[in-house]
C-alpha cells in the first residue's frame, strides 16, 4: 500500500491522509473514512520516506531522571497519550539525575532527528541553557520553570506553604522540613522557600525549626526523621518536599512510639497512591502531572508545526490541590 492508495480508497487526497498521520488539522469525516481503510488494509507509513521527506524521525524524545517514580509515571502517560493519537513515537532516556547525561541524551536524540524533546528537568546549568537554546528541534521542559525555556511547571511554592500553615494553625510551632537539594529548584528550592515564608509569615524564625536536606528514597526520610527524633525529641510537626520522604519519616516516628497526628502531624507533596494506605492516611498536596504530560506534549506538537514560522516561550503553572487525611 502507498498514501497515494489509501487516498483513492477513502476518496480524500493524498494530503489529506499525510495531514492524518502526522496529527494535521482535517474534518471528522475524512479523518474517520481514512482511519477506516487504514484499519482495514494495515498501512503503515515507510519510516525511512519519511524521515528523508520531513528531515525527522517521526519520534519524539523524553528525558527522565529517574524511573522509580510515581511523578515521572504519571507524566509519561501524558505525554503517551497525546503521541499515540498524533502517530508519534517516544523514545525514552534515563539520567539517573546525571546533568552530563542530560547533555548527551540532548546530542544523541538531535543526531537520530526526533522530532521534539521533552526534559523533565532538575536544573538549568549554562551548558543545557546553551543545549537547548542550540537544538535543532524543539525542547519542552516539564517540572521546572527556566526563564526564557518553554515549560510546565507545578505551584511548588504554594504547595508547602499552604501544608506548613495548616500545621501552623494547629499550634505546631516546632516543626521541623524534611527537605532536598536546591539543585533541584522546583522540589528543592522552591519547596523549602514555601515553607520558610509560611514560618515568617506566622511570626516566627525560621533558624528556630529544623531544616533538614536529604535524598528523595523512602530511606531517606527514615533515617532523616530519626535523626531529628534524636536531636529535637520536641518536634511536633513535620513537612516533607515529598510524599515518599513523608512515608519514610511516619515509619520513624512510629518506631520510636510517636502518635500521628496526636504528638506529630506530617505531611508531604505528590499525593502518592500509598498515602491512601498508610496508617493513617498521609495528608498530600496533589499535584497535576499526567495534565503536566499532556499539557508539555500539546505545546511541543504546536511548535512542532509553527516552528518555521517562529513560536514563543510558552510557560504554563499548573494548580495544586491539598488533599486532607489523617496526618494534618
């Protein structure tokens, strides 16, 4: 089968059906005639045509830091989604949160013509700034606001603000922030300014809670909270820049004969399926990242078609959403 046959059989042109494969604008009715005799002939698109007629693949790349994780999932659906229904397929790299991986994954991906990137980043240094300013195809940045980059980001400021306020409201004045690295601003960062403002905010110093930078593995905040434990046995309420942090510290709070949320409340940010589960129910900020993968796939698709014409910085902030249980 060739376009040009498709084309006869549904009685559209064969721009038409090009305009189909590639997710181009086209009537409902045409769409539906030819995906009818795509289904009933099995065509399929020669890749190697393609990629000399369009100068790309006809894949879009991904980049993830880590694979282990609910967030990272829950985007990759998203972003799934929406290239399925516009026949474009992901190709996926890993970095372990590696910045020189980042960096290569960028190189390779451009050297093998995909079509666009999506980067779920951790943070800008100059040489990605200098990477994606240079690439040959768009770059779509999830999870991190980067001036001057297209993005999709979450209210991470206000996610733990709003967490540590409630805490606050409670007569929890010795808190203690189960944080980690600013390197990564938008969990890092941004998390732990929230927090900090809310504590000012409520009159209080922020030097008089205890702040505390850690990895992002359920150990982590184990370990964390048993050292806060051991050091300030007063601490009365915890916020976490994770709900995986948060889990591992309710595991040390009980251990060590704590009552949730009698002695310590807790809470974290993500509104993991297994804080539905825990005992009690872990109060969470939820977060919107499958609409995150959708929304950086939409974007990355529309300037995949106006690029040659010139598309702008496009920054989108997503809502979120404090989902009361049983911890706060």
């Amino acid at each position: 089968m060739t376009i040009k046959e498709v084309a006869q059989l549904a009685g559209v042109s064969a721009a038409a059906v090009s305009r189909y494969m590639n997710g181009g604008p086209i009537s409902g009715a045409k769409s539906e005639r030819i995906r009818a005799v795509i289904e009933r002939t099995g065509y399929r698109p020669n890749q190697a045509a393609q990629s000399m007629r369009t100068g790309t693949s006809g894949q879009i790349g991904v980049i993830i830091p880590r694979v282990n994780s609910g967030s990272a999932s829950e985007i990759l659906d998203g972003v799934m989604e929406r290239l399925q229904e516009n026949h474009y397929m992901m190709i996926l790299g890993l970095t372990e949160g590696s910045h020189e991986a980042e960096m290569q994954y960028l190189e390779i991906m451009q050297t093998n013509k995909v079509a666009g990137i999506i980067l779920m980043g951790t943070g800008m240094t100059p040489a990605l700034r200098d990477s994606i300013a240079g690439a040959a195809c768009p770059v779509i940045v999830t999870g991190q606001k980067f001036s001057g980059v297209s993005c999709v980001f979450h209210d991470d400021y206000h996610a733990v603000k709003d967490l540590t306020k409630r805490a606050l409201s409670r007569g929890r004045t010795e808190l203690a922030y189960i944080g980690v690295s600013e390197d990564d601003v938008a969990v890092g960062a941004e998390r732990r300014r929230g927090a900090e403002d809310a504590v000012r905010e409520a009159g209080l110093a922020p030097e008089d809670c205890v702040w505390k930078i850690t990895g992002f593995s359920f150990r982590n905040g184990e370990e964390t909270m048993r050292e806060i434990i051991q050091e300030h046995p007063s601490v009365n309420g915890v916020i976490c820049a994770t709900d995986t942090l948060a889990l591992g510290a309710m595991k040390a709070l009980r251990d060590a004969g704590k009552r949730i949320p009698d002695d310590v409340v807790i809470a974290g940010v993500g509104d993991n399926w297994a804080d539905q589960v825990s005992v009690p129910p872990l109060t969470s900020v939820h977060l919107y990242y499958r609409q995150c993968g959708v929304t950086a796939a939409n974007i990355l698709l529309n300037r995949m078609e106006t690029e040659a014409k010139g598309s702008p910085v496009t920054q989108t902030r997503l809502e979120c959403t404090v989902m009361e249980r049983g911890t706060l």
